[in-house]
C-alpha cells in the first residue's frame, strides 16, 4: 500500500505498573506508567523510567502522578499526556511532514465498566488514536500465552497485574465466567510498607517496597532454593535515626498472605460458576498465572496444593497480556475486539 507509512498500528498494555507498546511486531515501549507533571505549567516534564526515578524525590514544583489504579484510568489528564509522550517516543527519531494515522488495541480489566470502557477509549482517541479497540486482560493474556482462544475448550487464567487479578474461564472466543479483583501487585507492596511500620518501626517508600517484593517475594515460607536476607535502610518512625533490617523471605509470604488468601477465594467462585465439561477441561490441562504477581515464588506450588488444580506460571508472565495484544492487533476481526 502506497501510503502505509502514513498508518501505525499499536497494541497497547496500559498496565497500572508498566505501560508495554508493541508496533510492527516489534516492542518498541516498555516503561513504568508514570508521569512527571511540572505544577508551573501543567506540562509533562518526564514520563516512563525518568519519571519513576523522581518518584519520592519530587520538589516542590514536580509531582509524580501514576495515572492508572486499580487497573483503571484515574486521572484522565495524566492518561492522556502519557500515552503522547510514549507515542513521540516512538516517532521522535522519524522526521516526517506528516503525523501518522493510528489504529490501536488497548487493553482494559475484564470488571470495566462502560465509563471506565469510555475513559480508556477517549484517552487513546486524544493521543492520535483514529481507529481504537479494546480487549479485555485475561482474554490477551490467553492469547499471548498460545492458547487457543476460539476452540470449544475451557482455558482458565490467573493475571496478577499492578492493580487488578484477572481471572477467567474462555471457550470459543469469549469469557464465559470471570473474576476481577483489586487485590494485585501494588498491594502487595502496601502491605509490606505496611509490615516494615509494625515490625521494625521502619518508614520505606513504594519503590523501596517494590524492590522487596522483587527480590525476595515468596508466597509460601518453605521454598527449594532459600533466598538470603534483603537489607532494608531507612529512618526508625519513633527516632528518625537511620536503620537496618535484615527481612526474610518468610517474612513477606507471611505478610502477603490475606491477599493472597483473597485471591484464592476468586479462583475458587469462577470455578463454582464453570460449567462442568469446562470444569473438566481446566483439570485437565491446568491453570495458567500471568502477569507480574505470577512472579511471587511458589505461587503455582501455593495455589496447586490449596485448588487440587495444576497452577502453571506462564513463560515470561511479565509481558503475556501484552504479547496477547499484538496478536490481538494483527487480528482486527476477532469476535472480542470491542469498540
């Protein structure tokens, strides 16, 4: 075609934690979502990795903003400047008299509502979008995972993301019973925030409390390979003085646990609305974790011996939804494509 250059396609993982942009195949967008608003002028003044370096350290003319909770826009203004500023990212090194036209496939919590639906397709249509569809989570984590989506058999997935846990029970292209969920990755963080307070009367920020979640999250107190302590600095809530805590693995399975007793419980309701030749099929093959929460060690082992259910952590679980889009993107007659 003579003038695909003046069309981009994009699939989009607008994650409430990272922000994924797939164009041509080829990932060219994975940062934080997160944005750096300048109080002056009201303008963008860092997005993405540079904006997360600012977080906790802003001044009093910068605010940090992460503009998705719960896996839903909350603050559409930040939303919109964000996608634009990771849009000129992609395009900053093309120099063109034109501004391409953009077809998009976002991707939105399976538990949107039509406003939170709208909100998502009016962000992406004031950041260039001309041609916008959207997809719900764990019907992209299915497909970025090599499940076939439109065969008459029960797939059921677990995503774990920044703000939501998806889960859902697929067959022939549709969801046919699903859970969405806010007890997710950011707060597991909040909860160890939050035990780093009662137990060593120590105040840490988020991304400290990310970094402890990354480094030595477990979701059970028993694993084959023990991690070592992570040493955790910061000023002691009654003194101010510095302090250290060395902080086990132990430790943050056992902190995470009534979240992850929350999401148990949800495994178990979609699998009490399952039909049962479906039921038989998710035996059969199993259940598949997605999203970063598919990361806390022994999770699968957890959720196996609590669901008498094979738990299968995805192959990187990280960036399944957003390979799942761009499958989704080269596919635009996908009967669960929505406008």
């Amino acid at each position: 075609m003579a003038f695909s250059f003046l069309q981009q396609e994009l699939a989009i993982d607008l994650g409430t934690a990272n922000t994924v942009i797939f164009m041509n195949d080829k990932k060219v967008i994975d940062e934080p979502s997160i944005v750096a608003i300048d109080k002056l002028t009201g303008k963008c003044a860092a997005v993405g990795t540079k904006a997360k370096a600012m977080q906790g350290k802003e001044n009093q003319n910068i605010k940090t903003i992460r503009p998705l909770k719960d896996g839903v826009i909350a603050d559409f203004d930040a939303s919109e400047q964000m996608i634009r500023e990771f849009i000129k990212m992609i395009n900053n090194n093309k120099r063109s008299l034109f501004s391409p036209s953009l077809r998009m496939v976002v991707c939105i919590p399976s538990g949107s509502t039509e406003v939170e639906k709208r909100a998502v397709r009016d962000a992406a249509e004031h950041s260039g979008g001309r041609d916008v569809q959207m997809i719900f989570e764990p019907m992209a984590a299915a497909l970025g995972i090599g499940l076939d989506v439109t065969a008459p058999m029960g797939n059921m997935i677990v995503d774990i993301g920044g703000g939501t846990t998806e889960i859902a029970v697929i067959s022939l292209g549709g969801i046919v019973a699903d859970e969405s969920i806010k007890t997710a990755g950011d707060v597991f963080t909040t909860e160890i925030q939050q035990y780093m307070r009662q137990q060593y009367n120590i105040r840490i920020g988020e991304p400290t409390a990310e970094q402890i979640k990354i480094r030595i999250g477990a979701a059970i107190s028993e694993l084959e390979e023990p991690l070592e302590p992570f040493v955790v600095k910061g000023p002691n809530l009654m003194t101010v003085h510095p302090v250290e805590a060395p902080v086990t693995y132990q430790e943050v399975a056992h902190c995470l646990d009534k979240s992850l007793v929350k999401i148990e419980s949800s495994i178990l309701t979609v699998l009490e609305k399952t039909p049962p030749e479906l039921y038989s099929d998710i035996v059969r093959k199993g259940i598949f974790l997605t999203g970063g929460g598919a990361l806390l060690r022994g999770l699968d082992i957890r959720l196996s011996k609590k669901i008498n259910i094979p738990f299968h952590v995805a192959e990187d679980p990280l960036r399944a939804v957003a390979r799942g889009t761009r499958i989704a993107l080269k596919n635009p007659h996908y009967p669960f494509l929505m406008r």
